[in-house]
C-alpha cells in the first residue's frame, strides 16, 4: 500500500529539486494527479485499517578469490575477488575488485587473506585514497582479517590494496581470500541543502523525512507515527501562506491527511532506524597487564557515541542485538591472549598465535542499555602488537533493538 504512494513523493520532490523556478499551475497539475494516485492506493473505506508493510533497503556483497594457485599482486594493487557469491544493489565489481556504495549510510566492511607458504602478504583496506585497516597474515599459511564500520557517501569505494613490492596472496580453490560488506543503516539526504525556492524547502524535506518514515524501518508504532505526521501537517500549514502557491501547499496537506486518515484512526507504521555503530583501532603496540583492558585510540566510527577511546569499553546506548568483533595481532616471537568481554562476564577468547599472527571474533549479544563490551588481556604481562597500519581493532553495531 504504501510503496507506491513513496514512489510518488520521491518524484515529486525530485521534480521540486530539480528545477529552480515555481510555475504554480504545473506543479498544480501534477499534485493533482499523484493525489488520484494516491486515492486509488488507499481505496474507498477511510476506516479501513493499514497495515505495517516496510520495505528494508538491502545493500550487500560477499566475493573471494577462487584461483587454484597463489597469485603474484603487483605493489599498490586492488586485489579482484572474482567468486561473488552475494551482490545486491550491484555495489561489488570484480573485475576492478572495488565497492562502490549506492547510497549514503553506515556498513560494514570486512575481508579475509592467506599468506602463501614460508611468506608474507601485507594489505590495507581502503576508503577511497584513504588508508584504513591493516592485514598481515603472518608468513605462511596464515590468515588476516579485518571487520570495520565506515560511514559511506553514495559513490564511496572500499578496496583491499596490496601494501608495497610484490608479494603473492595464496589460494588453491578453496576460497580462503573474501571481501563482504553491507548496509546497515541509510541516512536521510539533507535535502536542505539544494538550490530550491526558499518556499519550498521545508515541506520537500518534511516529506523525505515522511518517505524515509515509510520505507526503511521495520518495526512498529503506531503512536509515534500519528505524531510524526501531525507534525508534518503543522509545518505546511506554517509554509503555506497566502501566496499564489496556495493550491500546491493545500494539495500537499489533503494528500498527508487522506493517507494519515481520520485522527482518530492510529496507524501501525514507523519506520524509523536507529543507527548505533562503532569501530576503533589500535595505532602503536602496547605492552597490557594482566586483567587490563585494551583501549582502541583510533576511532573510525562513533554513532551514537557509545564507544570510549580512554577507557576501551563499548556502553550499550539501548537495548537491543549487537553484532561485536574484534582482531588482535601479537608481537614478534610472542603471544597475546585476551576475551571479549560483557560487563564482567568473558565470552569468546581471541588467541593470535606466536609473533605476528592475528586472531579474530565475531559474535552476536543481547545486551541491555548500559551494559559494557570490552576486549580484556588475560594472561600476565604481553603487548599486543599494532603500529599505523593498525592491524588491531574492536568494532561492533546494533542489529534490532
């Protein structure tokens, strides 16, 4: 029921957008033919009740390296992950080996690689021309892996780049080597901030806001949204005046209120996201004590300002399903051992092996407003290797409250 009615706003607003002048008898016109639009969406019966249908927007993509040999990667190079076994919204070329975003928002980007035997492979993902993450599988047989939170702009390219020289990337057709990625959250375009009539600004965006309402959440309730609405109608009404647009605005507001329906109907739509994400990375080594918490210093991502760079610990903003992960690399010839932790609770244990190797965990926990996730050392004394490539990081975002 409502998608069309979206689709409807949207070109509308792009109409708006795009054009610089008002000619009110057009823009008269074309309301009136997205109100029959939306007449005929929302059927005879104004009693009739809507239902929750919210469309998620999915952006993601898994591709590895499928050869059945290792592969010579030339200095500065993109790595072409060639097998793609996931790819919607078209965001991953393999032939270039680059993600492209299709839209503004916050995703996770994460990869794996294999150093070929008794050698290295050094790689860095990248944002664009900015560095990133590190990867350093150690040598031979060994693999590196990153998982990161990056808010990307619409056209933003993620990329796996051999560091410098020529080293090879091993693989035998097992698909060791992966790069995936997805959308977690989109934003909203600050519609503000284009060229249109001063007129025409504040209703065009009160409407992206309602479309994004609409369309990207999916939960429900049903009260928040009749007063999200109501709000909306009460800014037009401000907007609308008694200027020669008065029709435009007098459509606007019958279109909200016929797809808003009598006041005392509720509605059971709210799309509304929530974005809480966070990911950090260590950028010199450090030597930890025993029971110590690891405090990540270069922050990437903060939404939500959940994570904390002086004391390590991640504080739940909300309640809600979190997806944690973290890498760790040890120091040359030693070891780091070390939990992911909840509160006072350890979870899974991260065990990097001996002298540049790196270990990793991803898990998924409920955990209530407030509570702390913290990666904590758990033996004596040890440093946990990093520099600026920053090979160490703690990452994590909320799935569903």
């Amino acid at each position: 029921m409502f998608r069309t009615s979206v689709i409807a706003l949207m070109i509308w607003t792009q109409m708006v957008k795009v054009e610089s002048t008002c000619d009110s008898e057009l823009q008269n016109g074309l309301v009136q033919d997205l109100l029959h639009m939306m007449m005929k969406i929302k059927g005879p019966s104004s009693a009739e009740p809507s239902t929750c249908n919210c469309k998620k927007i999915v952006i993601a993509f898994t591709a590895s390296l499928s050869t059945t040999k290792a592969i010579s990667i030339g200095s500065h190079a993109v790595v072409k992950f060639d097998k793609v076994w996931t790819n919607e919204g078209k965001g991953y070329d393999p032939y270039s080996g680059i993600f492209i975003a299709p839209m503004k928002g916050f995703y996770q980007i994460s990869a794996t690689t294999m150093s070929p035997s008794g050698k290295y492979f050094h790689s860095y993902l990248m944002k664009n021309n900015e560095t990133t993450v590190g990867m350093y599988p150690g040598a031979g047989y060994h693999t590196g892996s990153a998982t990161i939170v990056l808010q990307l702009m619409k056209g933003d390219r993620v990329y796996i780049k051999h560091q410098s020289g020529t080293e090879e990337i091993y693989s035998d057709g097992a698909h060791w080597n992966m790069f995936s990625g997805f959308l977690i959250s989109i934003q909203i375009v600050d519609f503000l901030a284009f060229p249109l009539n001063t007129m025409f600004r504040i209703p065009v965006f009160a409407l992206m806001i309602w479309a994004h309402i609409v369309t990207v959440d999916t939960t429900c309730d049903s009260e928040l949204k009749n007063v999200l609405y109501q709000d909306i109608l009460n800014m037009l009404m401000k907007m609308k005046g008694p200027s020669s647009e008065n029709g435009l605005f007098q459509g606007l507001l019958d279109m909200m209120i016929k797809v808003k329906g009598p006041s005392s109907e509720p509605s059971t739509c709210n799309c509304k996201k929530i974005v809480i994400a966070f990911t950090a990375s260590l950028s010199a080594a450090k030597s930890i004590g025993i029971n110590e918490v690891v405090k990540f210093d270069k922050v990437w991502t903060n939404e939500g300002n959940g994570y904390h760079p002086h004391s390590g610990v991640f504080t739940a903003p909300k309640t809600g399903f979190y997806q944690i992960s973290a890498t760790i690399m040890s120091p040359n010839g030693k070891y780091f051992h070390s939990y992911l932790m909840k509160n006072d609770k350890q979870t899974v244990r991260m065990y990097p092996g001996r002298g540049h190797h790196t270990g990793a965990a991803n898990i998924v926990l409920k955990l209530e407003k407030g509570d702390r996730v913290y990666i904590k050392h758990a033996s004596n004394t040890e440093s946990i290797y990093s520099d600026s490539n920053h090979y160490s990081m703690f990452s994590g975002f909320l799935i569903s409250e």
